[in-house]
C-alpha cells in the first residue's frame, strides 16, 4: 500500500488459489465472516446489509459498518459502498471497497481499492493509516487462511468446523445477479 493519494488505500497481492476459489471467500457470506466481519451479505446490487466488527475510538469507527454491493462482474469485481452506522464525532466514513481479480499461473492477483478518504479530517488520516496496516497485516492473511482451509473446487465435506455442514445443507452461498 504505497503512494501519495491519502483519498485512497491501494492493495496488490498475489493469492495462490484460482480466481474461483478467491471470489467464493469475497461472495459467500460464511466465508466473508471468517476473515473480514460477520454480515447478511448477498450478491445482488442494490443490497444493504450491516457487518460488525471492533470499534476504533479515535477514528471515527463505531464498528458497525452499514454496507451496500454497488456493483459486480461474476469472478471478476466487487464494488461495494461501506458507511459507518453511527459516526459519532462526525468523522462522516463514506467509502468504496473495490476487489478485483486477475488470473496469474494458477493463482490470483487481487487488487484493493479502499477509496474516499477525506485527508483534511484528521480522523479519517488516522483511519488511513491504521487500515492501511489493517488490509495488508490483518485482513489479507485472514483471508489467505481461510482460502488455504477452503478445499476446491468444491469438496464441501472438508471444510473445517461447521462450515461445511452449513454450505452442504444448502444455507446461503452465492447467487448469481
């Protein structure tokens, strides 16, 4: 995560999983809980759903998200609207997470842009920075461990604790929009 934008948190990591495997842990609601906040995703544009995750005094984060898909291509691109619920010292989050996935080899290449950041309100420089840190030493081997767990490309059998369990008795994964 390297630049000059403080408007914006750019991420570039190569996964070695496919494209598939990769879109499942950004898509299914189960697998989205184990590496990022628990939420009632759905993949469908227009959706809004609230995610819960530890609140950053100091930031301007409640940790409650209330999150809406803004767009998507299948396999491809994640668009989606992320607002703090409850900005209470009026930090006023209003931003964009863009994921998008790039076949390499046998692999992914996933890019991160976390835009709107606004550098003229020190809560959100500082937000910036702790979450430039966040993605790249949290968030991302989070989720590299969930896909290394992930077995593909579809052995829901072996997945570990009671994921498979809930994926095999068909309770929600993916739709197609």
């Amino acid at each position: 995560m390297t630049g000059d934008d403080l408007t914006v948190l750019h991420l570039d990591q190569f996964l070695p999983h496919p494209p598939a495997k990769v879109w499942r842990a950004l898509t299914e609601p189960e697998l989205i809980a184990r590496w990022l906040m628990p939420g009632d995703f759905r993949l469908e544009v227009g959706h809004r759903y609230t995610m819960r995750g530890v609140a950053m005094p100091g930031t301007g984060f409640s940790g409650v998200v209330q999150a809406e898909v803004l767009a998507f291509t299948p396999g491809r691109m994640l668009r989606l609207g992320w607002r703090d619920v409850d900005p209470g010292d009026g930090a006023g989050v209003d931003w964009t997470v863009t994921w998008t996935l790039e076949p390499e080899g046998t692999g992914t290449r996933l890019f991160l842009a976390h835009e709107g950041f606004d550098p003229d309100d020190p809560l959100q420089r500082r937000a910036h920075t702790i979450m430039g840190g966040g993605w790249r030493s949290r968030v991302v081997p989070a989720l590299a461990d969930v896909l290394d767990r992930l077995p593909f490309p579809d052995d829901r059998r072996s997945l570990p604790d009671d994921l498979g369990a809930d994926l095999a008795a068909g309770r929600p994964g993916h739709t197609k929009g």
